[in-house]
C-alpha cells in the first residue's frame, strides 16, 4: 500500500536518513540525536486532500525528512528526500546551536555521575550505609552565560533505598551536582548546592545525617491496609464506533489523521466534523517548565521539554486497564539510537470512547417528558515521562463539533536540599530537609485553523456595559459584545473582566442563521504567564509564555513557539520573530498559538507523588451551525446503557431496569 503524505515515519525510511548520513562520513561515528519526517509542504497537500475528496489521482509529493547528529562536537542538520533516496542539504549549524539530548547519553551520564573520581571522592564523604547509595537525575543545562558553547549537562545528585529499584530519591536530594560536557562525556566541574535560604549558605558536602525517604512505591510505603475499590468495567459489547485506516480516524461525523512522532508526540491533521473544514493541523509545540527558586544554579532549572528532549520518543507505553479504560486501538512511536539503530516504542499514543455525562437535556414541565442525550467522546492520549515529571495530553472529540485539549501534570516534584529550620517563600518542605520550589508549566499549543477553507480571521469580543440612562437602556440593565479584529501578527492581552473571548471566524462564510461569519471559539481561562523578569535569560527563551494568545501568517516549518532549537538558547527564535506586527493576519492564512499556563505552588499532598492537576482549552463551535448539530443522536436508553439499581439489601439481587429514559409518564 502506498504511503500517504501524512503517515508517521517508516523504519525503512528512518533506516535510508541513517544510511545516508553515515555514508556522507565514512571515516567518522555521527551521534544521532534524532530523525524524522517533515511535513508535507501545505500548499501541495491541499491540492493533494482535494484530489483524494474527488476521487481522482492525487499529486505525487515526495517524502522528507530530517537528522539531527553530531560529528564530533560540530552540530549537523540535514534534510532528506525519503521518496529518491539523496540529500537535500547538510548544514553545520553555528557554535552555540545545539540540539536535543542524546537520549542513550542519559544513562551515561548516570553512571558518570557517581562513578567518575572525582565525584566518588564526594560521595564517600557521605559514608552511607549499606543500604543506600547514590543516584543521579541528568537535567538540561538551561543558560546563564551568553558565552558558553558547549552542551553542558548537570546532575542532580539524590539518596535511595539500594535494595530497591522504585525507591524515591527525590525526598533525599544531595549538595552538589556534577557538570559534564555533553558530548565528550568530560568532567568540567562541581557546583556546590545552596541549602540555606539564599545562595551563600553552601556546605561541603559531609557525613550524611541520617533521615528517613518519603516513599511512594506501595511495596515501600508501610500502608499495610489498601482500600478496597470494586471492579468498574467500561464495556462495548457491540464494539467501537470508531475505525481505523493507518492513520486516519473516523468517529462519529469526525474524520482526522492522528500521526505520533518523536518532537511533538501525536499531530492531528485535516480535522473534519460532518463534513466540514475545522483545523488543518493540531499540535503541542512546546512546553517550558522555569523554577522560581532564586539561588544560583537552580536558576538553570528551565527545560523545554519538546525542544530540548522530545514528547514523543519519552513517550510511556501505555498499558490495558491502566491510562485508558474500555476498547482501546494503540499506536506505536519509533527513534533512532545514538548509533542510528530503529528502535519501536510500542502503545505510545491510545485512542478510545468514553462516557462524559449528558450532552443535553430538556424536561417539558408541562407534560415531565424528557429529551436527553449522553455525550460521547472520542479521546487521543500520549503521557511522557521527561525525568521526574509525567504529562498526559489528551485531544478529546466530541459529538457537538467540539475538540478538548486537556493536560495532566503528575509525578513527582524536582526537589532540593535545605537546612533543618530552615523555610523559604519560593518552596514548600515536602519532607524532612527536602524544598520543593515553585514552579511553572508553560504549554503552547499550535492550532493551524481551517474553518470552512484557510482564509480565516481572529478576533476578540469582550463584553461590556451599555451607557446608563440613556434611551437603548433606560433602566440599565444592558450589555453588549464589541468586536475587534487582529490585523497584524502579534498577540492579545487578556482581559477576564470584559469575559473576553477569542475566536477564529470564516469572514467568507456566512451563518445562514446568526447572518454573521462562521467560526470557532477558543476558550481559554486567563493564567499567569511566565513570572520571571523580562530581562532574565527564563523568558528570553520563551517568548510564547509572556502572552496566552498569539496569531502568525502561516508559513512551512514554523512549528515550534520556541524555536527550531532550544537546548541552551540565548533567545526565542520562533514567536519572537514571528509576531513581530509586520505581517497581515487578517482573512487569511494564519497560526494562533495558545499558551496553557499553570503556576505550580507544591503543596505537602503533591509528594511523594504528586495528583494529577489538570487544565484545559476548549476549540467549540460559534455560529459554525445553523443550530445544535448533535440532533441526530438517539436517545439515551436503559436498554443500550444497561445501568442497575442500586439494592441495600446486600442479599437482594440487583435489578435492571430497561425503560427508556425518554419514556412518557402514565397519566
């Protein structure tokens, strides 16, 4: 079968860059970082999705893709035409430029950590007992020096339980921290950790004071007792309502294709409900995680988890039962080793139904008979675990034209030593001399809209009082919506006190009903962005999270808010640039970014492993239907739902009841 433009990456296809690479240096071991395919270009693949919607040929578009690999310590960049197996270009990028961690180095970089001399020199200062040992979290090296070239990776140092694996190091962490050069592998130093309320309390690191782990491992915790929770099975005995070709879903008037890769995770792409154009393109593209402790080095502690690590190839497999519930479809995410071997990551990303409670209801009090009808939803889930942290993104459809962007913050909080007595106001002691500091979570979100074709417009209506005591409203009462419209690239504040909504309207396409252009709502509740000074390298780095909204023109290959590389950057090189006011955004082909931002104060409750905390953004219909396009679902019934009633009696047997619940009440 032949590949469509947009299918995930082959291993054969990741074998040919590979190949290619590695015959252009011969006499040289290219460490690969990562590889990929690109995305089609859209003008091409417009055409392409046409020509497949009318049955004809569609246009031949070559297959490209992309490897990012060192030789030596010169960062390359090359793009290659899959399809006719050649070299488009190789680019040696500038000293500074550096790409994503080395996925195989970070074991590495654990062993180097504790096993190099001079760090076991420090850690036999501690003179642990038997039962503990040392263990290391390697951490990306975020800037502080405008001069510093190198891939630099430090290493946060930890205490745990040696007789167990699932030991919680992160409620004993360590006074110092190894520096290595992330690509020699060579020593450059030991920072010596703060544990006081400011940066001039270090201690040498000295003869460990015995306290006890935090554990969350339930074969560590000591809870004797489990709370006895009874099986909730989600069954579908006449099977799903979805079906899957490859890539391309269909749900419930829903058609998309959900695509899983190495940077961003999963990409849904040509978005249609009931035939319809909604989103071309559907991404995260980046998240960034800054910490508010104030203490040097902890001000390096800034990952971008997408640029600097990559979602998909830290994705979980994920397990039945488990992340998802009922009949789940899996598919799999694939990367490419240090030393170009493919390597398949099964049950990355899981797609399922699931119930979320009633879609509407109206009960006519005149005659108690009921209309209702449960909404169905139709979830695309990828969990990454980027070192301590686990983030759960799930794209959820529903049957009212509606697309859900909710995410999930679990796992454990990045902690660090502090002194007995000692309490700061930028952390919480979750433990004993164990801070957790606070922190942000920064996500941007790239939505590429379609909205009855690619010419769209954004704008924004807040809305507001009318004049008092005036004719239109004598006895001042009124409000109403006043419209702006985004002309230029840029952003837009937020205003929650004008109830300022931003959508995406078709200026070309006029509602039949409401006489106004169709359109989407984003609906986005106002959060603090990013809480570092302007002038600090925190936000320099991360432009898209000084603001929750930004509309660009659209051009090929600007995914990433952040930029194309962020590891170690000195600036944002992607919205920065972009949104700069220059170029026209209006009724026409454009990107809004949407910046989903939550300021973590950790709480004692979020350890030793933290709930999730979730947050989300609505993409939901407005005046895109001429009424309620979810009419055609049947009606809820006992008959289908098979629900039971619930007996005190514990001898008594459960009765089903199978009326309808739309069922007319006997007079």
């Amino acid at each position: 079968m032949a590949i469509h433009p947009f299918d995930q990456i082959t291993d054969d296809e990741l074998r040919i860059i590979v190949k290619l690479v590695k015959d252009s240096y011969p006499n040289d071991k290219p460490l690969f970082a990562q590889v990929d395919r690109l995305d089609p270009p859209k003008k091409a693949m417009i055409q392409y999705l046409d020509a497949e919607k009318q049955g004809v040929a569609p246009p031949v578009i070559p297959r490209r893709g992309y490897a990012y690999f060192y030789i030596g310590e010169a960062f390359h960049k090359v793009l290659v035409n899959m399809t006719f197996k050649h070299i488009i270009c190789d680019e040696t990028l500038p000293d500074g430029v550096i790409g994503p961690m080395v996925v195989d180095d970070v074991a590495l970089f654990e062993e180097l950590s504790v096993n190099h001399p001079i760090c076991k020199a420090e850690i036999e200062k501690l003179c642990l007992p038997d039962n503990i040992h040392v263990v290391c979290d390697p951490w990306i090296y975020g800037t502080d020096d405008p001069n510093e070239k190198r891939l630099l990776i430090q290493c946060y140092m930890y205490l745990a339980n040696k007789n167990h694996s699932e030991s919680n190091h992160y409620s004993l962490p360590l006074k110092f921290s190894p520096v290595f050069n992330g690509i020699t592998k060579e020593f450059v130093r030991i920072d010596y950790l703060p544990s006081g309320a400011d940066e001039f309390v270090v201690n040498e690191t000295t003869k460990w004071d015995e306290f006890p782990l935090v554990e969350y491992h339930p074969d560590l915790t000591g809870i004797t007792k489990v709370r006895e929770v009874k099986p909730l099975i989600i069954s579908q005995p006449e099977g799903v309502s979805f079906t899957v070709d490859k890539h391309k879903i269909e749900w419930q008037d829903w058609t998309f294709y959900v695509v899983p890769n190495a940077r961003e995770g999963a990409v849904i792409y040509d978005i249609h409900f009931k035939g319809r154009s909604v989103i071309y393109r559907l991404s995260m593209s980046e998240m960034t995680v800054p910490y508010g402790d104030p203490r040097g080095p902890f001000h390096r502690k800034q990952a971008f988890d997408l640029g600097d690590c990559g979602f998909g190839v830290n994705g979980n497999v994920l397990g039945l039962g488990c992340e998802c519930l009922g009949v789940i479809k899996y598919l799999d995410n694939r990367r490419v080793t240090a030393t170009g071997e493919v390597e398949v990551i099964p049950n990355t990303v899981c797609l399922h139904e699931q119930d979320a409670g009633i879609l509407y209801k109206h009960v006519n009090y005149r005659t108690g008979h009921k209309v209702v009808a449960r909404r169905r939803e139709f979830v695309v889930q990828i969990i990454a675990t980027v070192a301590n942290y686990e983030y759960a993104v799930q794209y959820i459809f529903d049957q009212v034209g509606e697309i859900k962007i909710s995410v999930r913050a679990t796992g454990i909080l990045s902690t660090m030593p502090i002194d007995r007595d000692v309490d700061v106001n930028y952390g919480t002691l979750v433990g004993p001399r164990v801070m957790a500091a606070y922190h942000q979570h920064l996500l941007s979100f790239r939505i590429d809209p379609a909205i009855d074709g690619h010419n769209n417009t954004v704008v924004y209506d807040d809305v507001l009082r009318m004049e008092e005591n005036t004719k239109l409203n004598p006895y001042n009462v009124g409000f109403y919506t006043e419209r702006h419209y985004v002309e230029k690239s840029g952003f837009i504040e937020q205003s929650p006190f004008t109830n300022r909504a931003y959508k995406i309207i078709n200026e070309n396409v006029i509602n039949p009903t409401s006489k106004k252009p169709v359109g989407y709502k984003v609906v986005m509740p106002a959060r603090q962005m990013i809480m570092a000074s302007p002038e600090s390298f925190n936000t320099k780095r991360a432009k898209f999270a000084t603001e929750q909204i930004w509309v660009t023109k659209y051009e090929d290959d600007r995914l990433y808010a952040a930029g194309e590389f962020t590891n170690q950057s000195h600036d944002d090189t992607g919205l920065a640039q972009w949104a700069d006011g220059t170029e026209n955004v209006r009724n026409t082909d454009n990107i809004v970014w949407c910046t989903l931002g939550f300021t973590h104060v950790p709480k004692p409750e979020d350890f030793p492993v933290m709930p999730v905390e979730m947050h989300e953004i609505g993409i939901t219909p407005f005046g895109f239907f001429e009424k309620n396009p979810a009419l055609d679902l049947p009606q809820a019934s006992n008959a289908t739902n098979k629900s039971v009633l619930f007996e005190e009696n514990e001898k008594s047997k459960l009765s089903t009841t199978q009326s309808s619940c739309c069922k007319k009440p006997s007079l």
